[in-house]
C-alpha cells in the first residue's frame, strides 16, 4: 500500500507542475496562426495593362500575372552562414582574418558594374538556424522561436510560398545541396540534387556535389530557377569557427564558384547570392547578436538594373523582403501570407533615360500593399491576436496610399504623359513614401504582436509552480504520517481537482467556449492545491499533540524553535534570493558568477556554523564523566575533523574557481570573451597545443576512471565474481581506450587524404556506436544484478553466503533486502560447537556490504558520466573530473558535518537538511555553466545530435534526446549522485 501511495503521490506532484509549466510556456513561448490560402494569377490586385510596359524594360508575356516579368530565369545560391562581413571588401586591409577580403569577385563586380550589381545587408528575423530562415524567405512570414525545435527534421511547409507559386506557375525550379530544403518541398523541385546535411563535420561532400552539377546546369536551357544551398562556410564555422585558416580557403572556394556562375550568365538572368544568417566568433548561430542577423546579399545582372548611388554604406534589405521583390521580377503572385516589403532599387527600367521608374515602382508597391491588406483581414479573423487599434490604424494607411495611387493614375490618364513635369515627380515620392510607411508600420505590429508574451498566462503559471513547490516541501515535511493521511492529503485533493476540471470542461461546452485541454488541466491543479492546503492546515490545527507544545512552549522551547526556524529559513532564504535574482536582467545575464558565490557562501556558512554551535569540540570533551584517556583521544579526533573539513572545503572552493574557466559567453556582454576549453581540438592550429591538450583530455578522463576504480578497491566491491564486477574492471577502461580513438579521429587535421577522410569517417560513426552499446550493456547488467559483495568463510571459497539477487522488493518488510539478508546468512554460517572440550569458531569476512547500495549507483553514475562527456566537446573531461571532484567535498562534507550534528539534534540520518538541497542544486545549476552552456539558442551544442549519427535523423525524438542529454548533462549526474 505504501508504494502505491508514493507512486501515486508523485504522479500527482509531476501533474501539478507540468500544469504549471504549460501555463508559463503557453503565455512564453510564441506561436503563430499559419494560413492554409494561396495567391493566385485569378485574383490580381490591379487590372493587366499591357500597353504601359513598352518602354520599361520589363517583359509582358503569357506567362507573366500581377506585373510584368523582368527576368525569366533566376539563380539563387545560398551559402549557407555567409556573415556580412564575410562577403565585404576592403582594400586597405593589408592584414586581413581568414574570413577578410576572400570574396573579391562581389567587390570588383560592385565596383566596376554598379549598375548591374550591389551588395546589400541581408538582415535576419531570429531564431537564425537554417530551417528557419528559409521559411522565411519563402514564406514571407516571420517564424517564432517555438519552430526552432524542428531544425532537426523538417516538416513540409504548409503555407503559401515562394517555391510553390514558381511550381504552380509552370516553372522548372531546379535545387541541389542541402537536403533540408527536400523535408521542407516534398515532390516538389523539376530536378533535385540534395546532399546530407547535419555531418557538421564535413566540409566538402556538399560543396562538391553541387559544384559537379551547377555548371552544366546553368549552361542548359531546360530550367527557370536555380537554387544552391552550399554548407561548407557554416560547417567550418561550427567545426572550427570563423578565424580558422579553414574558413579562408572555403571562401576562396565560394569567389572561385562565383567567378564561373557570373561568366556563364546569360541577359534574362537574375543572380542572387545570399546568406540565409550569419554565426558568433565562435561559429555557432541561433540567437539575436549582430553577428547572427547581419548576412549578405549580393545581387547582379547582366542588364542594367539599378541606380548609381554614392554612398559607401549599404542598404539594409530584411530577408523576407526578398520574397515579393523575386516573385515580381519573375511575374509570379506574391505568395499569400507575406508581409515583406518589395526592393524598389531593383524596379527601375532606364534609369539614365527618364523617370519612368517611379511608375514601377509605385505598381509593385501598389500590388504589395493590396497583398498585405488581404493577408492582415483573413489573418485578423482567423487569430484574433493582432491589436483592433493597430488593424484600425494600417487601415488608414492603407485606404490613404490606396487614395494617392488611384488619384495620381487617374491625373496621369487625363494628361496622357508619363511622369515627366515637377509636380508629378513630387507626388510620386510621396506616394512612394506612404506606400512604404504601410508596410513598415504592418511590419513591426506584426512581429511585436507574434513577439508578444502573455504575461497572465506567465504568472498564473509561476503561481502554479510556486504552490506545487510548498505542496511537495508539505509533503516532505509529513512523510512519517503520510500513507495514514492519504485519503486527506491525496486522495481528497485529487477528486476535488478532477471535479474542478469537469465543471470549468462543462462551462466551456455550454458556453461555445473553444476547450482548451492547458486550460483544463490548469484548473485541475487549482481545485487540487486548494483541497490540500484546506486538509493540511485543518488537520494540522486540530493536532492536539502540536496545540499543546504551542501553549505549554517554555523558554528553551521557544529558543530550540528559534534555531530551527533559522536553520530552515537560511538555506530557503539564499534559495528565494536566487529565484528574485531571475528577475533581474543583470543577474539572469551574469546567472553562472551569481550561483558560484551564493554556492561557496552556503557551503561555506555550513562549516561556520557548525563552529558557532561548538559542534566541532568533541563529545567527549563536553562529557564530566569520560576518563581523561578518552577525553585525549577526543581532542585528536576535534582536530582531525577540524583539519578534515578545512581541506574537503578548500578543496570544494578549488573546484569551483577551476570550473569558471569552462563558461560560455552571453551574447549581450560584448567584452566577455569564451573560455577556450570550449573550442574542440580541431579549432586548435599549432600542432603542440593540440597535442598537449589532447594528453590534458585523456589524462583527465583517465583520473576520473581511476578514481572510480579506487572507490570501488577501497570499499571492497572489486572482490567478487559477478558480471557486474567484471564490467566494472574491464568494460570501463575498454570504453576510455574507445573515447581516446574517438577524440584522436576528431582532432585529427583536414588536410587529409581522401581515403584517410573515409577512414575517419566510418571511425567516427562505428566508435560511437560501440561505446552507446557498452553502455546500455552496463546498465542492464547492473539491472539485472547489482550486488557487488563478497563473502567468504575460512571453510569455503565461494560466494555461497550471498543470495541470489531477485529484482526489486515486492514487500514493505524487504525494502532493506539485501543487506539483512546476506546478514543473517553469515548469522547463520559462524556456528560455534564443541569438540573434546576446545572451542572451533567458523569466521566470515564480507567485502563491500557497507556501500552495496552505493557501488551500484557509483557504476550507473559513471556509465552516464562516460555517456555524457561522449556528448561534449572532447576538452570538457576536465570539467567533468572537477564535477566529481566537488561533489565528491561536498558529500564529504555534509556526511561529516550531518555526523557531528546527531550528538545533539535529534534528527535521524535519514532526514536530509535543506542547506544540503539547496547547495546541492546550485551545483547542479554552476556545473550547467561550467560545461559550457548558457541558457541561450546560440549557446545550445547541436552537435551532440550528430555524435555517432553525422549522416543525420530521420525523425527529431532522438537528436531531441541527445541534446537534452548534453545541455542538462549536470543536473542529470547531481541527480544520480545525491540518491546515495
């Protein structure tokens, strides 16, 4: 009955919070409505006016709606992470970085043509991974960071966009490169050459797939679009980041690519090069930092096609704004749910000639807005998310530019000339002006509103959290008398949350409310911590026992009270200062240095405390009547454990100033600079510094194994026979020799031969894979048997004392199964007879019982722990030794501590402080930033997804998990630890 009550009780508990966590994520993490409507030649946005076009430039035919064509053919080539800086020219610089001065192609086609060619900031909506980004720029639309998890495996896109209109306007769209672009465009390209993509490591393999067909693809006749995804610039920014020689010699690769696509163009070809974002100094990319949303885009034609400017800074072009601008150019409907602005610059017929071009530009304005206009009605019906007054205001807008524009036609019908005289000029600028403003302003009320939190959702979810927080401290506090209070404290409060849940489920049926299960279960949880906190706090004043200490309290009553009040508020106040700390910008930013300090000074005040309450002066000094021989021994043994606990605290501080060296960077402290344990060895150009940090790796994952081992000789659990034993003795040592293969193939250098590369990479999937199976093995050996103790008589040899193990207890009396029974087992063995009057006595020697319990949770914390740094960079063994290392102290020093304090307290060994908690969990959060984390998407190691699997996922469970693994790789280990 017992264990179904805890089962059940905890079920209960993880409910609550997951109620509470929903809430706070519904109103935190963004979400956008997507429309399933398509554009359409049927529905245009302004009459057809064939006769208009003669003298632009611009081509009417049959296959051209909603404007007239400029190009009937159109490369686009994505690099994939090309930084704007990557991508700009500075020929004063005569000492440039690898990633400076390599794309000279765009510079001195900028220079000499300028009006075929310009280079343009290619501004990025975050999140900036990949997946992301092309939707975006296909779409139209700005995706929310709730989208980010997809990157892995990516689903097709459902909204109207870009690619689709082409297809449906029987265009002949031919891709190659990044397969990612397949999962988003199913069936959907005239020709596909998609490439593997997630093998970060890999530099090549897409580049030079692409480059075997781009040449004679462009050269042929049978295409109208062409679009390449080349990887290898963001592949060698996350291998080796951008101020690796690496990145000059791929960009040199990507001017030489470019040289060739814009020699082979022919006149109705339109070339776009663009990045779809950028990357840190560190080479990753997923956040808001100018580095991640600067790209570059770089547009050329071999007919004229922009005005010349004399301006040296470029223009600033937001990425979906390149969605309208190539749909018109191309004479395709903009697709549906696009809110991106067309680049007037490029809806210029001759410029040198006349000024016909604000004609131009005034149309493909005129057809955005009313696109726009329609996107924003369906949209505000169907989401109810967008501010009336914001709608109410763009209304205006748009009926005002929709005003100027069919005024200023009908003026020029009536004077049957084109925009020549001053006065026209001047209206059409304004009208160019106003027609812009509209779509700016729907622009930013668009991405405040889908940026927007909900911040009543937010905190009725913290509420929820708060209340399941003392509903499980409740609990804790009652757990002696629980199993007799369960139907009050559990059973109770569930009934009263479920009838809760089905009266709010009822309301909502009755009253055409859309049932929103979050909703439901939120109220569940209410109705459940409202009915436990009645039963508690009555049962709790009606308990005769605790009414009668309140009355009849005397002074040391009251002064004993006092103490333990102050002995529970202590570590409960540092842990609330924590939680208040989260919301403050400064403390969230600078979240690793705040819990290092509050970590030391509770471990620290632990220590002082005991010193306070003199709990470090022995016993028996305090004793009158102990022998003067014991009160000696007493005082060696004070200053012993003195000694004891200042070492086990100097060495814990040790530990926590060595992990500051492994912390991670935040993108808004633009000073900070990264600890460079962070880079892999491949990052690592001089080949000694390489060498010796890779000795440093192994030497550290080799200490942390050894002292593993010694834990396990110490106590005596290496003595017996079992599988378990025999795992622990050669299957840990045969995983390290595989880890160090592992790291060696990874460090190894690019310039490599090709069967050397192929080499490697078939090591770099096998090796994984012999480690993931070694480790499962160790975990259902363990599971099967995990009793590692020996016992042996002088009679016999074998391990007959030790039963054989059964799995878990299935009664309430066995929950101390094992060691009560190989006990009385040796109970039974050490018979004592008599023979001619001598007395025989058989001995019995048992080796690791005392920690039988400890040795099986040791192994399954080590084979996660070898699973973990498998998942990390490879130079992050040396934190994970110092992970050990300190929670090694800080056992040490609560057990010391816990020791001293039973001469006094009466509390039993079995009830844990909260000091001990709390401590233990701002370790778990230090160690989060000590190996390298930060709670940021840039600074989420994706390459744990791919460890073992560089060919990539066909779903997105698995690399989830491996993810998960690697960023919550501390809390997970602490967990494990702090159950012995």
């Amino acid at each position: 009955m017992s264990r179904i009550v805890t089962v059940l009780s905890l079920c209960w508990s993880c409910l609550l919070f997951y109620a509470g966590l929903g809430l706070f994520l519904s109103g935190f993490l963004l979400v956008r409505v997507e429309l399933r409507s398509r554009s359409s030649c049927r529905e245009t946005p302004v009459p057809a006016t064939r006769g208009d076009h003669q003298e632009t430039g611009f081509s009417q035919d049959d296959s051209s709606c909603w404007m007239s064509r400029r190009f009937s053919r159109a490369v686009v080539l994505v690099i994939d992470a090309l930084r704007f800086d990557f991508a700009k020219y500075n020929p004063e610089n005569r000492d440039p970085k690898p990633y400076e001065n390599k794309l000279e192609v765009i510079y001195h086609t900028v220079v000499s043509k300028p009006e075929h060619a310009r280079l343009f900031q290619f501004r990025a909506d975050p999140p900036t991974t990949t997946m992301q980004r092309i939707k975006g720029m296909t779409t139209g639309t700005l995706p929310t960071f709730i989208d980010v998890g997809s990157n892995f495996a990516s689903t097709a896109i459902q909204e109207d966009n870009l690619i689709q209109q082409l297809v449906q306007n029987e265009k002949k769209v031919i891709f190659m490169g990044d397969d990612t672009w397949e999962g988003l465009f199913p069936n959907t390209f005239f020709k596909s050459f998609p490439f593997p993509s997630f093998n970060v490591k890999d530099l090549h393999t897409v580049d030079n797939g692409i480059l075997q067909h781009i040449y004679t693809t462009v050269e042929g006749k049978d295409w109208d679009v062409l679009i390449a995804h080349f990887l290898g610039v963001d592949h060698c920014g996350h291998r080796y980041g951008p101020h690796h020689p690496a990145m000059a010699a791929k960009l040199s690769q990507m001017n030489k690519m470019l040289r060739s696509v814009i020699g082979q163009l022919q006149n109705d070809t339109l070339l776009v090069v663009l990045g779809d974002h950028g990357m840190t100094n560190t080479g990753d990319h997923g956040g808001d930092s100018e580095e991640e949303v600067n790209a570059a885009l770089f547009i050329y034609s071999t007919l004229p096609l922009f005005e010349i400017k004399h301006t040296e800074d470029p223009d600033v072009v937001s990425q979906i704004d390149l969605v309208p601008t190539l749909a018109l150019l191309l004479g395709v409907p903009i697709p549906y749910s696009n809110i991106g602005m067309v680049m007037v610059d490029m809806f210029i017929s001759k410029p040198k000639l006349d000024d016909n071009q604000y004609l131009e530009q005034a149309k493909a304005l005129h057809i955005n807005i009313i696109q726009v206009n329609r996107f924003l009605e369906s949209y505000s019906y169907a989401a109810k998310d967008l501010p009336v007054t914001k709608l109410k205001y763009l209304k205006e807008l748009f009926s005002t530019a929709m005003a100027e524009y069919n005024d200023l036609i009908e003026n020029m019908q009536v004077s049957q000339k084109f925009v020549t005289d001053q006065d026209f000029h001047t209206r059409f600028q304004k009208l160019l002006t106003t027609q812009q403003h509209y779509l700016r302003e729907t622009k930013e009320i668009c991405r405040e509103s889908w940026a927007q939190f909900n911040p009543a959702h937010m905190l009725c979810g913290i509420i929820l959290l708060a209340a399941t927080c003392v509903h499980c401290f409740l609990v804790s506090e009652t757990a002696a008398t629980f199993e007799s209070l369960y139907k009050q404290l559990l059973l109770y409060p569930v009934i009263w949350g479920l009838a809760a849940g089905l009266t709010v489920y009822i309301w909502m049926l009755t009253s055409d409310i859309m049932v929103e299960p979050l909703i439901i279960c939120c109220w569940v949880a209410i109705g459940s911590h409202v009915s436990f906190h009645w039963n508690f706090w009555r049962l709790k004043l009606n308990n005769d026992h605790i009414a009668k200490k309140l009355i009849q309290s005397s002074n040391a009553g009251i002064q004993w009270k006092w103490k333990s009040l102050l002995k529970f508020l202590v570590p409960l106040g540092i842990l609330l200062l924590r939680c208040l700390a989260m919301f403050s910008n400064s403390f969230v930013i600078t979240e690793g240095q705040v819990v290092s300090f509050l970590l030391k000074s509770i471990v620290t005040f632990t220590i002082l405390k005991l010193k306070w309450n003199g709990k470090l002066t022995s016993y028996y000094l305090n004793t009158p009547f102990v022998p003067e021989v014991q009160k000696n021994s007493g005082s060696i043994s004070y200053k012993r454990e003195s000694f004891y606990l200042i070492g086990l605290l100097v060495a814990f501080l040790l530990c926590v100033l060595f992990s500051s060296n492994f912390y991670n960077c935040r993108e808004e402290l633009v000073d900070c600079e990264p600890s460079s344990f962070l880079k892999p060895l491949s990052r690592l150009n001089d080949s000694q510094q390489r060498n010796f940090h890779y000795i440093l790796t192994i030497s550290s994952l080799a200490a942390l194994v050894y002292l593993i081992r010694k834990w396990f000789l110490h106590y005596g659990n290496l003595n017996s026979s079992h599988l378990v034993v025999f795992f622990v003795r050669l299957g840990f040592p045969f995983i390290v020799f595989c880890l160090c293969c592992y790291w060696a193939v990874n460090a190894a250098p690019e310039e490599t031969s090709i069967k050397l590369q192929e080499l490697t990479k078939k090591i770099a999937i096998v090796v994984p894979g012999i480690i993931f199976v070694l480790i499962m093995t160790g975990f259902l050996i363990v599971l099967w048997n995990p009793i590692t103790v020996f016992v042996k008589d002088n009679r016999q040899s074998d391990e007959t004392l030790v039963p054989p193990y059964k799995g878990c207890p299935e009664m309430e009396d066995d929950s101390l199964y094992v060691v009560p029974l190989i006990y009385r087992k040796m109970q039974q063995s050490m018979s004592t007879y008599f023979n001619d009057n001598q007395i025989k006595t058989r001995t019995v020697a048992a080796y690791g019982l005392g920690t039988v319990y400890s040795a099986a949770l040791l192994t399954v914390l080590a084979l996660l722990t070898l699973l973990l740094i498998m998942l990390h960079n490879e130079r992050m063994s040396l934190a994970f030794l110092l992970l050990f290392l300190e929670g090694f102290s800080f056992l040490e020093i609560h057990g010391t501590a816990r020791n001293l304090s039973l001469q006094s307290d009466n509390t039993g060994y079995f009830s844990v402080p909260w000091y001990a908690v709390t401590a233990w969990a701002f370790s778990a959060t230090q160690f989060f930033y000590a190996t390298g984390h930060q709670p940021t998407f840039p600074a989420i190691q994706w390459n744990a997804a791919f460890v073992g699997f560089i060919e990539g996922h066909s779903t997105n469970i698995l690399p989830a998990l491996l993810v998960g693994m690697n960023t919550f790789a501390s809390h997970i280990l602490f967990a494990v630890i702090f159950l012995r």
